[in-house]
C-alpha cells in the first residue's frame, strides 16, 4: 500500500516539471518568460525549489532560466508573490478539508 502511494506521489512530483520542460521545448521559438513563471507559480514544489536555489546564488547554473526566475523572484516584490503564492496553496486546501471534515458526521 505505502509502495503504491509513495509511487503516486513521484508521478504527481515529476509530471507537471516534465510537461513544463516539453511545454519549453515545443514554443522555444516564442517568448515563454511570463507564462513559464505563470506555470511554476502553480507547482509549490517547482516554487521551493526555485527559491532554494536563489538563496544560495546558484541560478547561475540553471542558465536562461535562472536569469529569468533571479530577474523576478530576486526583487522584494517576486519574494512577496511567491510567499503569498504559498500561503494560499498552503491554506486553501486546509480551508476545504476542514469545512468537509465539520460536516463529516464520524
């Protein structure tokens, strides 16, 4: 059973990444800055790891990419949205649960 669902959980991690790096892939010829920072906003691990890797310098090695995510996510204003961005992954989902959990009758 917890084999089954560590599983699930790799597929959920690895699939929105990989469909954003074919996404990439496919429209490199069109200007892809807004709508990939769009798309990364929507993946809070992407997210962590994005800001992880800007608080210790290393976007350098993420390339063009980097540039771009160190051109946003480096300004008061990035950190701000992305840590709002967060917040509301964090707290929408406790918000449903525990509505549906006060109307659940145990």
């Amino acid at each position: 059973m917890s084999a089954r669902l560590f599983s699930i959980f790799r597929v959920c991690v690895r699939l929105p990444g990989r469909a954003l790096l074919l996404l990439i892939t496919l429209f490199r010829n069109y200007p892809l800055e807004r709508p990939v920072l769009a798309l990364t906003m929507l993946n809070p691990i992407d997210l962590g790891r994005v800001l992880l890797l800007l608080q210790f310098d290393t976007a350098a090695l993420m390339g063009y990419t980097g540039a771009v995510f160190e051109r946003f996510f480096g300004t008061s204003v990035g950190r701000v949205t992305v840590l709002g961005v967060l917040v509301v992954q964090a707290t929408v989902p406790l918000l449903l649960a525990s509505r549906v959990f006060r109307r659940k009758d145990f």
